[in-house]
C-alpha cells in the first residue's frame, strides 16, 4: 500500500500593522517626516509604510509591557526593526537600558 502526501502551500503577506521584529528609540528634536516636530515625551513612533496618525499597540515581547503610539515619522532603517519609538514610549515598555527590544505591533481602533 502506498501513501500520498499532500502539500498546500499558502502564501499570505503580513500587514504592515500586524508584526513582529525589533524596535528601537530615539529622542531627537528635529522635524519628523510628518513635518511635525519631533517630542521624546509623546508616545510617537516611526514605521517604513504605516500612514501618518495610524495609531498602533507595540508588545515588548520580553517584558509584556504595551504602549499605544501614533506614527509621526518614518524608520527604523536598520534590518530587522519594524519601529522607532519616543523616548517615553520605550520607557513606558522597559527598553531605555538596552536601547532596543523585540515586539509585535498590531492596529488599534
């Protein structure tokens, strides 16, 4: 008796507002690509592709922590980060010591 083996392969691509990767911090006070100016104490971010004012939760997977931020700028351009947070936003996650930390974002309503 002979056995057959199926394989179904299924491509999907993961929105932009749904990942998981590395985030970092900066707190600069300089125009951001929004035009607005940069603030460290606003819960802010930077992503490659999400519209401006899209708000989204980010998960510091290693703590738990979540923190709701608005996109305001554009980055990280460094391979494998998916965001830049505010200074305080990063805070609010636990991540100002190692500078950077592994999270999932995800749209928010």
């Amino acid at each position: 008796m002979a056995a057959t083996a199926t394989l179904c392969v299924v491509s999907a691509t993961v929105p932009a507002s749904a990942q998981c990767g590395g985030a970092s911090w900066y707190a600069l006070h300089s125009r951001t690509a929004s035009g607005e100016m940069m603030n460290p104490a606003q819960m802010t971010a930077a992503h490659k592709t999400l519209p401006f004012g899209t708000k989204v939760k980010v998960t510091n997977k290693s703590t738990g922590k979540s923190v709701v931020v608005r996109i305001n700028d554009r980055g990280p351009f460094i391979k494998g980060r998916i965001i830049d947070l505010s200074k305080a936003a990063a805070s609010r996650i636990g991540m100002i010591r190692s500078g950077h930390a592994p999270v999932c974002i995800s749209a928010t309503s």
